[in-house]
C-alpha cells in the first residue's frame, strides 16, 4: 500500500485488526467519529485523524484502520497532556 504525503511532518498509522464481535464498518466509523470533530491539518492538536475512506472492512470480524498524524504538534500536545497528568497526581 502506498501513500501520497503531502507535508512532510505527517506519518500515518495502517491498523489492521481482528474484531471479537463482528461489526459493519460503517458502524465502526461512526464509533470513531463520536472521538471528536474531523480535523487533520498541519498543526492540528488531535492524536490522529482517522481516514473513514481509506481504510476497508474486509469482513465484519476484520477491519483495515487509517490515521494520519502530526509528528510534531499532535505529538508535542500530548507530551504537555502527560505532563499535567503526572504533576496531577504529585
């Protein structure tokens, strides 16, 4: 599988798993959509932003996720979320 990048602070995750329950990917994608607003740009603050039409559902037991990421913002927000955490519970 390829991708076509088009900055070059941006990783993506292919996340192939394996379901106990059988779901439809359509409900899959709503599930994920309830995470948040669809974001994705350059220094966007969110973990990941899932590609609801890249990934494919090759059964309802087996499921292909794609997320893009920022490497240096999405990342740098959550070394500051568990920064605060950790000085929470100090």
């Amino acid at each position: 599988m390829a991708f076509h990048v088009p900055i070059v602070n941006v990783s993506v995750v292919d996340l192939t798993c394996h379901l106990e329950k059988a779901a439809k990917y359509d409900d899959i994608k709503k599930v994920v959509k309830q995470g948040g607003p669809p974001q994705g740009h350059p220094s966007d603050t969110h973990s990941s932003t899932f590609d609801a039409g890249a990934g494919i559902a090759l059964s309802d037991h087996i499921v292909k996720l794609i997320a893009w990421y920022d490497n240096e913002f999405g990342y740098s927000n959550r070394v500051v979320d568990l920064k605060a955490h950790m000085a929470s519970k100090e």
